[in-house]
C-alpha cells in the first residue's frame, strides 16, 4: 500500500504541472491581446470630443451615454454557441468566385437611363444617379479586421482596382464596423476630393486617420445634405456600433436616401426590420432602387441582421420597385452557406412578386435593364425559410404592404 505522504507528493507535482500550463496559456493570450491593441491601434479609431460630442448629446436617440434604437435588439447568446456548432460546411466558397474584373472605361460614359449601379461585393456598391457618384461602404483590404494575421478574409480580390476608381462625389458609410468602415481603405482615400457622409460619431474615426474635417459631414437619422444636385438623407436603421470593447453604441448608424432630379435609391445599412421603414418609404419613396442587406444572418440575432425574406418585406415597406441584395457573396460572418443569402432571397422575391437584380461581383446593372440576373452562383446544400426562419421582434402591428 503506497504511503498518504507519497501519494500527496504525486498531486502536488500534477497540481504544479498544471498551474505551469495554465500560466503559460494565460501569459500567450495576454501577449496575443496586447498584439492585437498594438498592431490594431489606430484601425480602432478615436471617439468624439468637443463640439462633435457636444453634437451627439443633442441627439433624439442618445440617451445615458449611448445611442438606442426604438425597438430594442436580442441577442440569444447561447443560441449563437449552437448556431456555431451547426454551421455550415460551405459558409466560404471552396472554387474560384467568377467576379467581373471592371474596366474603368465604362464609367467615362453615363449611364442611358441616369441610374447605374455597380455592386463590388459585401456592401461595397459605386452608385451613379442623375449625375452624381456615390461609393456605399468601401472595403478594399484583404482582411475585415483590426489586424492582418487573424479574422475574416475575402472571398475574392477586389472587382475594381483602388487606384481605377473613378473619384466619387461622396462616400457614405452605414456605421463603424469593421465590414463597413475600413481603416486601410479610408486612409488610402483621405486626400481625395470627395466628401464623406456619416453617421453621428463616425466622423471622430475618419479625422483621427487624417481626413479633413471639412470633407466630413456628419448626420443624425432624417437630417440631409445636398451633394451637387443630390439630395443625401440619412435614415433611420435598426442596428448597433463600435469597434472596441469599451466604445459599444457610441455611434450611431443608419442607413441612406439618395434622392436625385429623376430617380431614388435606398441603402439600408446593416439593419433588422423595423416599423420606421414604412415612414422611410412614405417621406422619401418610392424608390426606384433598393439596396437591402440579406446575408449573415441567424435566428440567434434576428433584430440585428434582418435575413433574405424580411429584406424583401423591407423593400416593399419603403416602396421600392427593383431591389440589389446586399451585404453577401464577400465574407463569411454568420453560420449559413455563403450562397443561402442569394438562393432564399430569391424565392421570397418570387413569391412576392419583387423584381429582383443579383449581377456578379463587379457587374453593373441598371434598373431599367430587361435582365434581372443569371445565377452565377454554385449548388449548394442551403436551409430554407421554412427550416430557418428569420424573425425581428417588437414590431408592433407592423403591417407589410
């Protein structure tokens, strides 16, 4: 029988081994983090102060030191651990993404119809209405992350070369997260003569990483600004920000109205549904195009990301005629096959009776076309609404025309 004081010798030293390797990986995550603050610094950006803060204070929607939506938003953050466990195989295409390489060329000649759009991945669009240029969301960087040796990556290069792109006359961003406000992007793009419209607090990052203070124009939800013979609305969305831990909802988001002498566009930013959408579509509708997100989606935070069917319900709400699925095809950042977003959008459209238009990655398509898209997608396994339904909560009586 081996003695008590041996067998407490052994435990000690397994208590002493283990104590070691939990040191080890404590100190490795620590160095990781403090890797991460160091090489991602300035891509967190900067929060507002002065006037701009003083500015954000005023606002209807920033209450006890952040902003809020109208309808609160879930998040099942169990629900999210499953959904992880249940993602699918094909959340990344595992073949080459036949995106259209963009000969700058084509944008020296004006669209025939006065309403041209260009849809470069994700949320990624070059807008041309009535005259005016405006690029949505730019994302020109390989990685959507703080940092270049970790985090999502995208599917394909970029459709249009950063140096051919035709200088817009404005650039409008939704909200601050990282697949929407890239630091790279915006720092390769600071000196070019163009003006940049935002959201309240947005504008703190963008000065920070040396655009001028005068190319920046920052709105709350149902100011406007005229660029040229544009008339830019900032709309009210149902969504959330920030890019660090400590700065959750310090800036607001949104979507956008483009409103030019013949046509209408509408972006929708990241949002979930919302009753609000039915006042966008009365007091600034209709719209002659949508842009409605319709991926990255999951039941887990369906207030957040308003999935392919309630896209469509939106789309009808703000009294849109042709609609452009956005915010798919570039990344993966939910659970779902990459291509689900395209192949239940689709379905919903059809049974609604929604003309929808879903080019290539760097196709340009206006409206007016007689075509509305070839699937230039692969087959692959896909859930359907019917298995996976996507549900914003606190509506109201919502009604969808």
């Amino acid at each position: 029988m081996r003695e008590p004081g041996k067998r407490l010798t052994r435990f000690a030293k397994v208590r002493r081994a283990v104590w070691r390797v939990a040191r080890a990986v404590f100190v490795l995550v620590v160095v990781l983090l403090l890797g991460v603050l160091i090489d991602g610094w300035r891509a967190f950006g900067e929060g507002a102060s002065g006037a701009r803060r003083e500015r954000i204070a005023r606002s209807p929607e920033w209450k006890d030191g952040l902003f809020h939506n109208p309808q609160p938003l879930v998040n099942d953050a169990w629900g999210s651990v499953v959904g992880a466990r249940e993602a699918s195989p094909d959340t990344a295409p595992h073949d080459v993404v036949p995106a259209e390489n963009v000969d700058p060329v084509r944008f020296a000649t004006a669209p025939a119809s006065g309403l041209r759009v260009t849809w470069l991945g994700h949320s990624t669009t070059l807008v041309e209405v009535d005259g005016v240029r405006v690029l949505t969301d730019p994302i020109w960087s390989d990685r959507i992350t703080p940092v270049d040796f970790v985090g999502p990556t995208r599917f394909y290069p970029p459709p249009l070369r950063l140096d051919d792109v035709p200088v817009p006359d404005a650039i409008v961003i939704s909200h601050d997260h990282f697949d929407h406000l890239d630091y790279p992007t915006i720092t390769a793009m600071k000196d070019w003569n163009t003006t940049f419209v935002v959201p309240l607090g947005v504008g703190a990052h963008l000065a920070y990483w040396g655009v001028p203070e005068a190319h920046i124009k920052e709105l709350d939800w149902w100011d406007a600004i005229k660029i040229g013979e544009l008339l830019v609305t900032c709309t009210p969305a149902r969504h959330a920000s920030g890019r660090a831990p400590w700065d959750q909802d310090h800036t607001l988001w949104a979507g956008w109205a483009l409103t030019g002498k013949a046509h209408r566009v509408y972006y929708s930013g990241d949002t979930g549904l919302f009753p609000a959408m039915a006042d966008i579509g009365t007091r600034l509708g209709p719209f002659d195009l949508t842009m409605i997100e319709v991926g990255q989606y999951h039941r887990a935070w369906p207030d957040w990301h308003i999935g392919p069917e309630q896209a469509v319900d939106a789309h009808r709400l703000v009294r849109g005629r042709a609609m452009l699925p956005v915010h798919w095809g570039l990344l993966a950042l939910a659970y779902h096959a990459w291509t689900e977003p395209a192949e239940r959008v689709m379905r919903a459209a059809e049974k609604a009776h929604v003309r929808l238009l879903l080019p290539k990655p760097g196709q340009s398509i206006e409206p007016t076309d007689a075509r509305t898209y070839e699937k230039w997608w692969p087959t692959v396994p896909t859930k359907t609404a019917e298995q996976d339904p996507i549900v914003s909560g606190n509506l109201g009586n919502l009604v969808i025309p």
